[in-house]
C-alpha cells in the first residue's frame, strides 16, 4: 500500500512538474529520465 501510493504521489508530482515545467533543476532532469524511459519502454512494447 506504502509502494502504490509512492508510486502515484512520484507519477502526479511529476505530471505537475512537466505541465508546469516551472520546478528546481533536480526535477527537470528527473522528468526528462522519466520521459526518455518512457519512450524507450513504449518502444520495446510496441
């Protein structure tokens, strides 16, 4: 239950942080991690 609801706070934080992109470095490059791995994910499903 602790995991799951760390994993949604992270995911929202940073889908606030990518609408805005009005944050601290740190969570730009964190969002930019995120996305790239995103992407890559979505490749190797597809």
């Amino acid at each position: 239950m602790i995991r799951q609801a760390l994993v949604i706070l992270t995911i929202l934080a940073i889908l606030i942080v990518s609408c805005g992109k009005k944050g601290p470095p740190t969570l730009k490059g964190m969002t930019d991690n995120v996305t790239k791995t995103d992407n890559v994910t979505k490749r190797g499903i597809r």
